[in-house]
C-alpha cells in the first residue's frame, strides 16, 4: 500500500511538474533570453541586422548614383552577384559547419562582413567607388553569407538546447524583422544628413556588437557537437542522408516552391504598387513596412507557441500564406492591398519558423550544419530562380495576375506535399471511401 501511495505521489507530482513547465512555457514569449549566451547572441544580431538593413539601403542608393542611367540593371547584377555564390557554393557552407568549431566560424565570418563594410565606406567616402567595386564586394559578401548562414542557424541549439530552439528561431526572425522596420528608416535620414559613406561605417561597426556577443559566451554553458573530422565525401554523405529522410525532402520540396512562387514581395510589392494602384514613393514605403509589421508578428506568435511544430501545422500555415496572397493579388484597392500584407506576413513567418524548426529538430547533430546549408540553399536560392517568372508573367499578364498565379502554384504543391506525407498504406482505403462518397455512386 505504502509503495503503491508513493509510486502514486511521485506521478502526481511529475505531472504537475510537467504541467509547471509547459505552462511557464506557454506564457514565455521570450524564454529563450533566459540563456545567457543566447541573450549575448541576440544583442549583437539586433545591432548587426539594424546595420546590414541600413547598408542595403545605402549601397542600393550608391549604385544608382553611380550607374548613370543604368540603375535598374546595376542592382539587379548587384543583387544576383551576392545571391550568385549561395547557388555555386551554398552547399560547401554546411559542409564547414559541421566540420569546425561554430563559434570560431561565425568570429570569422562576421569580422570578414564587418571589413568588407568599412572597405565600401572607405571608397564611398573618399569619392573612388566605382560600380565594379560594389559588384566585387557583394560578391565577396555572398561568399561570407555562404558559411555564415548554416553556421548561424545550427549555432542556435547549441545555445539553446532542443527544447527552446523552435522558440530561439521565432526570435530570430522576430529581431531580423524589427530590425528591417528600422534599419532602411535610420539610413534614409543618415544618406540625407552626411551621405552614404558613413552609412558603411555604422554598418562596419554593427559587427563589433556580434563579436563582442561571442567573445563574452561562456563556452562550458554551449551544447557542443564534436566537429566532424575532414574526409572526403562529406557533402555526398550529407545529400544522401537527406535524400534517405522522406520527412526533410518533403519540408525542402514544400519550401522550395513556396519561395519561389509566392515570396516575391520584392517584386511584386513595388509592381502593384506602381503599375496598378499608381502610388507614390510613401505609400509604396507604407507596403513595405506592413508587410515587415506581419512579418514581426508572426514571429513574436511564433515564439509564444510552447510545443514543437509538427508537419500538420507547416502544411496549415502554407495553406493559409497561399491563400492570402491569392487574396492579396485580387484586392480592388490599393488600401485593402496593404491591409492584407499584414496577415500574409503573419502566416509567412509560422511557415518559414516551423520549417526551420522541424528540420533542425529532425537531424543528427553532426549532419546538421549541411542540412541547414541545403535548406539555406532551397530558401534562399529558389527565390532569385522565381523572380525571372514572377517578372514575365507581371509583363504579360500583369503584376496581381502573377501574385495569383503564384499564390495558385503554392497551393497545389502544398497540396501534392500533403498527400505524399501520407502513408502508401493509408491512400487506399482514403480514396476508397472518397470514391464511395462521390454523387452517383
């Protein structure tokens, strides 16, 4: 009886314990920041996103400058130079992740963005920038992103651990996208103050708060994965593991057609905006910063989510993305238009963070630096391949007909995705009884 009593106190008081903790889970918003090394993290990301958000706008404004009437084919060969080696190379990022001490990569790779900012600072300044000089150091920078951005991401639960990752991904999507509220805002006035040279420098600077963040970590509190000694086949071994997983080739199949087709806000903003609603320069900006507004709040619901995403959910959200940018591609007002980037940004970010989450969660730690790089790769890189159609169809159909469009594929695939996820064994008797269900039989 006694022992019975006991086995029955002790469950009684694990559940509770339980209960305690996805409660003060639930209500966490920002439980991660709990963890000093990530606090360190985030403080210098805040800063350093700021920065690279104030410097595109900068270097978008030193191009036109420079370009002479050439400004629209200048940054578009800006833009594709720094996305270019992402698409040669994206993969061999991952590999370096895994393969060396995170932490030591991310010094390197963000003292490297750091000096390519003050060295465009230096020729924007002294007058002796020319276009090529901009198009060699977004190349240079593309080269940095390609190590930094799977190093970064699979750097998170080492900070973190498992359970707080999905949280830690939603913040840093949610300081990502307060910083691109700011970031263009501060560098409009600084270019209109003292000009763009000094712009490079704050950029340059921002770095440091990154540095410092890393430098100050104590390394005794990380989770660390043994590097994976040098071999070769590394990169095979990487696509094999993921091409033997149905779960991760399904989350990059289902991520790889929604940023192409209907992540093109870039375009496809700037497009309504001006060929169908014939808005000026502030309302165009006011599209923008909505969009960026859905996008923070998305992130910031995301972090409040205490359990891990499942698959059912990444579908559910990509469902819902595609159906409001179909909806935003029929809007009659360009009131409305603006009104509706809100929630689709809102969605965007619980399918990009979900995404995120389930493949980081779903790796061996040692494969999961050329995991991130291939999925970095898949959304990312699919984008800028998008673009060019997104582009032709605005030419010949116009620019909401092609956000319908795209919207229309996203959901088709999302679709497709859904019913590959389904087990072989459980398709039958669901048509099955889809058939026995169908009029006239």
């Amino acid at each position: 009886m006694a022992v019975a009593l006991g086995t029955g106190t002790a469950e009684v008081t694990e559940r509770a314990a339980e209960f305690a903790g996805e409660r003060e889970a639930r209500g966490g918003m920002f439980r991660s920041l709990r963890n000093r090394n990530y606090r360190l993290f985030t403080g210098g990301q805040v800063v350093s996103n700021t920065g690279t958000w104030m410097q595109r706008v900068a270097q978008d404004w030193l191009v036109l400058g420079l370009a002479h009437g050439n400004g629209g084919s200048a940054l578009g060969i800006t833009t594709g130079l720094q996305f270019l080696p992402l698409l040669l190379f994206g993969l061999w990022g991952g590999v370096i992740a895994d393969r060396y001490p995170k932490r030591r990569v991310l010094m390197l790779t963000q003292t490297a963005m750091g000096l390519l900012a003050l060295v465009l600072g230096v020729l924007a300044v002294t007058g002796t920038a020319q276009v090529w000089h901009v198009y060699v150091l977004a190349f240079l920078l593309g080269l940095a992103t390609v190590v930094d951005n799977p190093t970064r991401q699979s750097f998170v639960v080492e900070m973190v651990g498992k359970d707080d990752l999905p949280n830690a991904i939603a913040l840093n999507s949610a300081t990502f996208n307060g910083a691109r509220l700011v970031g263009p805002a501060v560098a409009g006035l600084l270019i209109a103050a003292i000009g763009t040279g000094p712009v490079f420098f704050v950029n340059a600077a921002s770095f440091g708060a990154v540095l410092l963040g890393l430098y100050l970590m104590r390394p005794g509190e990380l989770r660390t994965v043994e590097p994976v000694a040098r071999a070769k086949g590394q990169l095979r071994e990487g696509l094999r593991y993921v091409r033997g997983r149905r779960d991760l080739m399904l989350v990059l199949v289902l991520i790889g057609f929604v940023s192409m087709f209907a992540m093109n806000f870039q375009i496809t903003v700037a497009l309504i905006s001006r060929q169908v609603f014939h808005s000026g320069a502030s309302t165009f900006g006011l599209a923008s910063t909505m969009m960026a507004v859905g996008a923070l709040t998305g992130a910031l619901l995301a972090a409040r989510r205490a359990a891990h995403p499942r698959f059912r959910v990444l579908i559910g959200a990509a469902l819902v993305f595609a159906a409001l940018v179909v909806a935003g591609g029929l809007m009659p007002t360009y009131w409305s238009y603006v009104i509706s980037l809100v929630p689709a940004g809102i969605a965007m970010m619980t399918f990009t963070t979900s995404a995120n989450a389930i493949m980081q969660l779903g790796v061996e730690p040692e494969m999961r630096g050329r995991v991130m790089g291939l999925y970095m790769l898949v959304f990312l890189g699919t984008n800028p391949l998008g673009a060019p159609v997104v582009g032709w169809m605005s030419e010949t159909f116009g620019p909401q007909a092609s956000v319908v469009v795209g919207g229309a594929v996203a959901i088709v695939a999302t679709l497709g995705v859904a019913v590959a996820a389904v087990p072989r064994a459980e398709l039958r008797p669901l048509f099955a009884r889809l058939l026995a269900a169908a009029p006239g039989r």
